[in-house]
C-alpha cells in the first residue's frame, strides 16, 4: 500500500490519469480542480470512497483558494507523502496584440504562481517531518521558445527553473523535488493542436513512467525518453537553425479564436 497523494488539476488530462495510477496502487488520493463536481463522479465510478479518496474544489490561481484546500487536505487525511502540482493551462498568443496581455498574465497565474501557491502550504510540514515530494509538471515546451507559444512556453521553463531552485531549498531536509516534463501527451490540452505531435503517449502510460519517476526520486525527467533526447537537441541547435525550422509552422490558436 501506498500513501497519500495531492493531485492538482485532477478533473482531466494527465492529472485524473495520474489519480488512476496511483489508486490502482493502493494509494490515498486528495484530488483538487475547479470542477469538484466532476471529480466526485469521476471518483465514485471509480468505486473510491471518502476514505480513500477526498475532493477539494479550489483555483491554483488564487492563493487563498488553494491554500484552504490544502489545510482542508491536511486537516481531513494527513499530510500527503506525494504532492504533485499539475493543473495548467495552454492558449495561443500574439504578443503584439494588446489583449492577449491579459491571456499571457492567466497563464503564468496559472502555470507559475500555481505551482508556488500549490506547494507553499506543504513546504514547512514536509520539512518538518523530514520526509515528502513535490513534484512540479513542466513541459519540453519550456525548453525553447515557440512562436504564437510565448505564455506557454514561458511559463514551463519558469516551472522548470522555480522547482531547481526548490530543490536547493529543500536540501538535507528529506524534502525531495521531482520535475517531470510531459512530452505530447493525448489530453484535452493537446487534442487542439494544429503540429505534428511526434511520440504522443496515452495518459495511462505517461501516468505509469511518472509515478516511477516520483518514486525514484529522481531531480528531471522528460518523458517519453524519446523527447528528452530531443530536447537536448534542441538545446544544442543555433538560434538560426532552429528559427529557420521553425519558419511557417502552425500555431496554437489564440483565446477566442
């Protein structure tokens, strides 16, 4: 048997196959999303009932909401062992349109101050018990900046960055930091995409390899392996080469469009 994980962002996507991962192996879940109407369903048809599962509605975006869920959390099944901070959002941005200012401030509320906000609650408990993981979902997205993919992409690398410097935080407390970054991944986030998608998992098979990954410990992952070794070649090419390759391709669709 396992322990208790918090899931973010648990209503759908990789955060509710990430919830079925882990219940199929014993563990306690405590899943939060806007929509708890939606995770009560999706729990009880899963035949998990409140002892081992608990529901907490909140907004990432909105610290006092999260952080209630989280003293909600606590209060009602513990500390968790496994906190995974997951719920993010992707939109298509012009950054010459003065309107989709509004759209870039959203998603780094979102995908940035979330995150933060997510783990604050748990950070000084963890420590306190000397034992705990946080685990921050990024994205290769993060590793290079794509065109019309400015809020996106700027907001995973600052996941990548923000949980690196958690990590140093947390050393030599027992507190470890894993950040995991999804490749394409089959959810609602990229069911809109207008690119190839190459090596695109299942969500049940992306939940797998992460929850190993949780498990191990380990600092970075992307996953699958395959994007990983593409991200590294990414890293490596010239900023001509890779504007060059990236000169006429099809953009993720702006709010509205």
């Amino acid at each position: 048997m396992g322990g208790l994980v918090f899931i973010t962002g648990a209503s759908s996507g990789i955060g509710q196959a990430l919830a079925a991962e882990y219940a199929a192996a014993g563990w306690r879940l405590a899943l939060v999303a806007r929509r708890d109407a939606a995770l009560r369903e999706w729990a009880a048809a899963q035949g998990l009932g409140a002892e081992r599962c608990g529901v907490y509605a909140a907004d990432v975006a909105d610290a006092a909401s999260i952080g209630a869920a989280a003293r909600a959390c606590i209060a009602a099944q513990g500390l968790p062992d496994v906190v995974v901070a997951n719920a993010g959002i992707s939109v298509g941005v012009d950054t010459a349109e003065a309107e989709d200012l509004a759209v870039l401030e959203q998603v780094y509320r979102t995908n940035v101050f979330g995150l933060a906000a997510t783990f604050q609650p748990f950070i000084a408990p963890l420590r306190a018990r000397g034992a705990g993981t946080l685990v921050g979902v990024a994205s290769v997205a993060g590793v290079r900046g794509l065109p019309g993919h400015a809020a996106y992409c700027g907001s995973k690398a600052a996941v990548v960055a923000h949980c690196e410097s958690l990590r140093g935080e947390c050393r030599g407390s027992g507190v470890r930091v894993v950040t995991i970054a999804p490749g394409y991944v089959a959810t609602p986030l990229t069911s809109g995409n207008r690119f190839r998608m190459p090596f695109l998992m299942a969500p049940e098979a992306f939940a797998r390899a992460a929850r190993r990954t949780i498990a191990a410990g380990t600092s970075y992952r992307v996953i699958p392996w395959q994007m990983g070794v593409v991200a590294k070649l990414l890293r490596l090419l010239p900023d001509a080469w890779f504007d060059r390759a990236l000169a006429g391709q099809p953009r993720k669709r702006r709010a509205g469009h």
